[in-house]
C-alpha cells in the first residue's frame, strides 16, 4: 500500500466484510450472536487503534508496521469467521 488514503480504504473495507460476515451468521444461527458480536467489537477497536497510529505515523518504518499488523489482522479475521463458519 502505498499512501494513507489507500490503506483506510482497505481498513475500511476489511472491517464493513468483518461486520457484514458476521450479521450474516448471525442470521444463519442465532446461537453463534455473542461470538459474532465480540469479532464485530474486535473489528471496530482494531479499526480505532490503526487510524489512531496512521494519524500519528511520521516515516516510512511506522507506515510499514502498521500495514503488516493490518494484514496480519486480515487474517485473524479470516480465520475467526472460517470458525464460524464451520
């Protein structure tokens, strides 16, 4: 990713997938609500702390580490709702 604007676009588009994924679970089963509520919490803290780091970000290295844990999020995210899922 190269500039900021791109990397809230993927921020946010990773996190309206997390919150849609889960509703849709939801209302699949209804017993998987209380796991499904806290990966939606989990989704909206974490999109809190990387646009709270990207506003405080000054070089490169920064930018870097906070692409890296966005990408290793991504795929706790995907791993949690496979869970689900299954």
């Amino acid at each position: 990713m190269s500039n900021k604007r791109i990397l809230k676009k993927s921020l946010n588009e990773l996190v309206f997938d997390v919150v849609d994924e889960c509703y849709y679970i939801q209302a699949l089963d209804s017993s998987k609500e209380k796991a499904t509520e806290k990966l939606i919490d989990e989704a909206a803290t974490f999109q809190d702390s990387i646009l709270s780091r990207m506003k405080k970000s000054r070089g490169k290295a920064e930018f870097r580490a906070i692409v890296l844990d966005l990408e290793k999020k991504a795929d706790h995210f995907v791993t949690s709702l496979n869970a689900l899922n299954a």
